[in-house]
C-alpha cells in the first residue's frame, strides 16, 4: 500500500459502524399528490441502533481520531495533517442499513446527497493529498504499525481480521474508545452484517420490498429492486452530472439534481409507508437479531460502553485543540 493510499484510507476506515407487515398494492399516484409527512416513522435499525452514528457525531469522532493520530506521530517526529471539514449540519441524514426514510426527511433534504455534494468533493480532495512527511523513511511504520506487532481477532462466522497493534493509527483509536475497541468493533459489526443480510434474505422482506418496488414503479417509472438501488440512482446521477462544474454552472444544476432527488425520496418514502416496509424490516430484523443476544451481550454491552469513553475523550480533544463542544 502506499502513502498515499494509507493515509486516505486512514481517514474512512470503518472503526465506526460507518444503522413491516400488512403489505398493500400501490395505486398509481403523481408525486405532486404525495403527502410524505403521513410516512411512518422509520424504526428498524440493527442491534436498536448500537452501531448508527449521525452524520455530525461520525464526523467528531473523525476529526478528534485524526488528531489523535497527529499527536502520535508527533511524538515520533512526524508531522501528520489533520484535515479540518465543515461539519455536517444537525439535521443531516442519519444512514438506515435498509435504506429506510421518513417522509419529512425525504421531502426537507432527500437522500442528503445534493446537499453533500461540496463537502464530499473537499473530503475527497483532502483525503488523496499526501501527507507532508509521507517520503520520510519510517512515516509508513510510525502509521499503520509493523508485522512484528500484528494480531488477529476472529469474527463471528469463522474469519478474521489483522492489524498491526504498534502503528498509532491503532494507538489512537485504542485512546479514543479504549483498550477493547478492536475486538468488540469487529466483533459487533460482523453481527450487524449478518443481521442485515439476515433481514434481506427472509420472506418478510422479500414481500413488502416487492410491494414497495411496484409502488415505486407506479408513480416513479423505474424500477428499482430495494430502497437502497434507489438511493444509489441518485448517486450515480448527481456523480455524472456535477463531475467538473463549478461556479454558477454547478450550482444551476445541482438546484435540478436536489429538485429530482428530493422527488423520488418523496416518493420512496410514501411508498415504504404505504406497503408497510420499515414494520417488515422491524419483524424480520427481531427474528434475525434472536440467537446473537445473549451469545454476544457481553460485546454488545462493551461496545456501548466503548461509544460513551470514545464520546467524553472527543469533547475533550475539541475542547483543548478549538473550543468546539
């Protein structure tokens, strides 16, 4: 791996875990008659939302890791740039692992997407600029830690993960959510996986996003096999259509990229309360979630308890770095 790519890859490493019953058929509706704020609300989320983190709280934790790390590498006589984003607003889109939205959501912002785009494209160019000692001997090591250091944790369902446990990149995410964090992390997000997949494999599901897909077919006029896929479309399209604009010109057309995706949110919203997706994923999701509760409720409670320490070190770090609270 490179410099370049260690240290971007630093930067979104997933030590946080980066989250429906009567089904009926759906009448042809025109999104000018949609009424979002008549969704239900949107409730399933694996382990009651254990591992889900805002957008705002994802993006402290971030930063204060990353300051972490530059204080590591300082005491190593490397110089590691902690890079400073705008943090995302309070009210930004919390990520659903079914791709699940409320109605009032849907219709104020969306997906979130259009209203991400600048701060993705800066958090982007941040992340592959190479770090300023990156061609010093030993910034790699001092980083991501040496073999001679490295461990394995097993996870649920027989694999298992390797890390380097001398690199502060794994120092500071040991001082951020204490000394068990890796192991427990790993351990829970496994169980999520499964849970989700878990979710999307059973017959409950599999009906009401069937339901929900020819709902969405009906008043949209694509189709799209889950909520997810739908999402995703609106991704590809803002990627395709924004790539290179800037000035008045990205800002013309991502008024008409946020018009459309705020559009077919509405409309996947509706559709999801009306066919009754998030009570089928809450159904399914209890049923898969059974034989992992008190198998791991002891990592369960760890990484609740791993959350709250990484919480009150990161008020700390803000504070003493900027006088964020």
């Amino acid at each position: 791996m490179t410099h370049l790519s260690e240290c971007r890859a630093l930067r979104y490493a997933a030590w946080l875990a980066v989250p429906l019953l009567a089904v009926s058929a759906c009448a042809r509706t025109q999104a000018g008659s949609l009424d979002p704020h008549h969704a239900a609300p949107v409730p399933a989320m694996p382990l009651n939302g254990l591992t889900s983190q805002s957008p705002r709280g994802a993006a402290r934790l971030q930063l204060a890791l990353d300051m972490l790390i530059a204080d590591c590498m300082r005491s190593r006589s490397y110089t590691f740039d902690v890079p400073h984003l705008p943090m995302p607003p309070a009210g930004a889109t919390l990520p659903n692992a079914y791709g699940l939205i409320s109605g009032p959501v849907a219709s104020r912002q969306g997906y979130g997407i259009s209203t991400s785009v600048l701060a993705d494209e800066e958090d982007t160019r941040l992340g592959s600029e190479l770090q300023p000692d990156a061609h010093q001997a030993g910034f790699s090591r001092a980083l991501v830690g040496t073999p001679a250091a490295a461990r394995s944790i097993p996870l649920p369902g027989g694999s298992h993960v390797t890390f380097n446990a001398n690199g502060c990149s794994t120092i500071a995410v040991r001082k951020l959510y204490g000394d068990s964090w890796g192991s427990v992390y790993y351990t829970v997000s496994a169980l999520v996986f499964r849970i989700v997949r878990d979710v999307e494999a059973s017959g409950t599901w599999k009906t009401a996003v069937g339901a929900w897909s020819g709902c969405v077919r009906q008043s949209y006029g694509t189709f799209f096999p889950n909520p997810s896929a739908a999402e995703g479309s609106v991704r590809n399209r803002a990627s395709s259509q924004l790539t290179g604009l800037s000035g008045a010109r990205l800002a013309q057309r991502l008024r008409l990229v946020r018009t459309s995706e705020i559009r077919l949110a509405t409309i996947d919203a509706w559709c999801q309360a009306k066919t009754g997706l998030a009570a089928a994923a809450s159904k399914a999701q209890h049923v898969a979630e059974l034989p992992y509760e008190k198998q791991y409720a002891g990592d369960l409670k760890a990484y609740a308890a791993g959350m709250r320490h990484a919480a009150e070190v990161a008020a700390a770090v803000l504070k003493q770095a900027h006088g964020l609270s």
